[in-house]
C-alpha cells in the first residue's frame, strides 16, 4: 500500500466561473480504515456539474463541501483493506470517495460491483447516478408516449444521450440540442436522434426549434435552463410535461438573471413541470439497475465517455464540463 496519499481540496469557494485557484492538490499519509472502515482505492472519479453547487454555501439538497477539505464525488475502485464484513481486499466497490488516491470509508456505503460482468466505469454512467437520472426523469415524470416529440437540451451529456435513447425504444421523436458539430454529428449518426440543434451556430434558436418541431413539445428533459429553456418552453403543446433535472446554465451565476415570464403560459397549457433529484426514487433503484443493465447488455443503449488521466488534472476536467468539452460521461482515471 503506498504510504502517501494525494488528494484534491477546496481551496476557497469560487464567485462566477471557477478557476483552477478552487482546487489545491496536497499530500498526506495514506489513512487507516477504523471499525466497519475500509479503505478504498479509486480507479475512476465522476466529475459532474452539481458539485459546483456544493462548491458554495448555498442552500441545497446535498452539504456543501467543507473549504480546506477533499471534494467528494462518485467514484469506483478497489478494497485495499477492511474491517467491515461484507467487504475483502480485492472487492471493486462503487460510492462516494474523496478526490484522491484513497479513501478510508463507512462500509455501509459502498455497493459491489462486479468487473465481470461489464465495465467498471458503467457503475458511474449507465448503471449509476446519470443512467437512474435519465431513467427516473424521463420515464416517471416524463411518462413518454409513442409519437410524441420529446426535446433535450444537453442533449450530448452523460444524461441526455440515455434519455434520448430511452424516448427512442419508447417510440418517441427524439430532438436534441447541443454545442458543437461533433457532438450533433454523434448524436444523430450513433444514436439515431432524429434532429439534433446546434445552439452554438444558431443564430436564433426560437426559428430552428420551429423548424424541427413544427407540431410542438410533448416532452422536455431540461438540463440546461437558460435562454434555450426560454425557448423550448414557448412551444409546449397541451398538457405537455418539463423534467427540471439540471441548470447548468446557471451553475456560475452571481446574480439570477429575469427571463421569459412563462407560467402563465404553462398554466394556459396544462403543463406539468417538476424537479427532481435521483434519490427521490431510491425506493425504485432495483428496478432502474435492472431494466438499465438489460438494455446495455440487448445493445440498446449506446455509450460515450471522455476520460482524463490523472488525480491532477480533475479539477480541469471538472471546468471542461462548464466550457462543453465533453461528449457523453466525463471521468477522470486516477492513476
């Protein structure tokens, strides 16, 4: 077991957009596991875009990470050594882990997973956090019928592809928005999305949403808010449902902004519109995990990841998820 143990801090609480003067990589002793502990190494660290409200002190339904201690995040790796029963060294285990090379853990909050049976890094993506998002988002609140026309925006992240591919094996018309050739490219040619709008050379999304959902929006699975929100919100149909699942838009704001005054419209139009949060359904999970796993494995659903190398380098792949740099589920190999 290595005796220095690397670990990525908050270094201070960033106003706006962060830079890399909020992160602060040190040294430290390796720990021991204490009763029911074990000690975790991490092979890969999902980065994602709520921990940068858990980077400030604002009130949310997760803590915010303490300044001058390790971020935490989901992660997976390997048991080094336990003292809990239900784990053996060598054991892979998925959970959260601090931003380092290991992690001295509550046993009681790790699941197994099993190399064997497919990837590990499907345990961050498809059969964890993103994959049971799209899922619960989509199929619960979105409650998706064949024929109708559902919208993502952030439509080439790590949710949006499986939510897309989801609405797709539901009979849906699948329009996506997102912010480069490459990703539009991918999305309608690997994943059969029928239109993909790239808001980034439109000059007007308002006119290309027209064009490609001239019958309107049955479905739209928010992930981004902003003046694309704006947009997709003024041409809901009637009873039409909005899945609220991210604002990344928004993350770095230091003073909401007053956008399109839309309740009104929703109301007029029997809109349902609800967030969410994935342990909203944790009573749910089996299912998720299981009907997810099936559709993986009967290669219904496609995946994407874009992976950094080095604990070093998480805090700029974290920043890369604000500037769009990823297609599909951003992690970080850690050693």
């Amino acid at each position: 077991m290595e005796r220095m143990n690397r670990q990525i801090l908050l270094n201070k609480r960033p106003k706006g957009f962060p830079d890399e003067s909020a992160f602060k990589l040190i040294e430290k002793e390796t720990p021991e596991p204490a009763d029911d502990q074990v000690l975790v190494k991490a092979h890969y660290l999902s980065v994602d875009p709520y921990m940068r409200g858990r980077m400030s002190e604002a009130k949310s339904y997760a803590e915010p990470f303490e300044v001058g201690q390790p971020l935490k995040g989901g992660a997976v790796g390997e048991v080094i050594k336990s003292n809990h029963l239900d784990f053996l060294a060598g054991d892979f285990v998925t959970g959260l882990l601090d931003w380092a090379d290991h992690t001295a853990v509550e046993g009681q909050s790790l699941r197994k997973i099993h190399p064997d049976a497919a990837p590990i890094t499907t345990a961050l993506y498809i059969a964890g956090m993103p994959g049971l998002t799209a899922y619960f988002g989509l199929l619960y609140i979105g409650q998706p019928q064949a024929g109708e026309t559902v919208v993502i925006s952030g439509a080439a992240g790590a949710v949006g592809m499986v939510v897309g591919q989801i609405a797709k094996m539901k009979g849906c018309r699948v329009v996506g928005i997102a912010g480069s050739e490459e990703k539009v490219n991918y999305l309608k040619k690997e994943l059969n999305f029928d239109a993909v709008i790239n808001y980034k050379e439109s000059e007007n999304i308002s006119k290309a949403l027209k064009e490609v959902v001239p019958g309107g929006v049955d479905i739209y699975f928010d992930n981004v808010g902003g003046e694309i929100s704006d947009a997709v919100l003024l041409r809901l149909n009637f009873h039409a449902r909005v899945v609220l699942c991210g604002q990344i838009a928004h993350y770095n704001d230091e003073k909401k902004e007053m956008g399109v005054r839309v309740l009104p419209y929703l109301l007029t139009r029997s809109v349902l519109l609800k967030g969410f949060i994935v342990r909203d359904y944790r009573d749910y999970f089996d299912e998720g995990m299981r009907d997810l796993a099936k559709w993986l494995n009967e290669g219904k659903i496609q995946y994407r990841e874009n992976i950094v190398e080095g604990l070093e380098n998480a805090p700029d792949a974290f920043l890369g998820l604000f500037r769009g740099d990823n297609i599909g589920k951003q992690l970080v190999k850690v050693s």
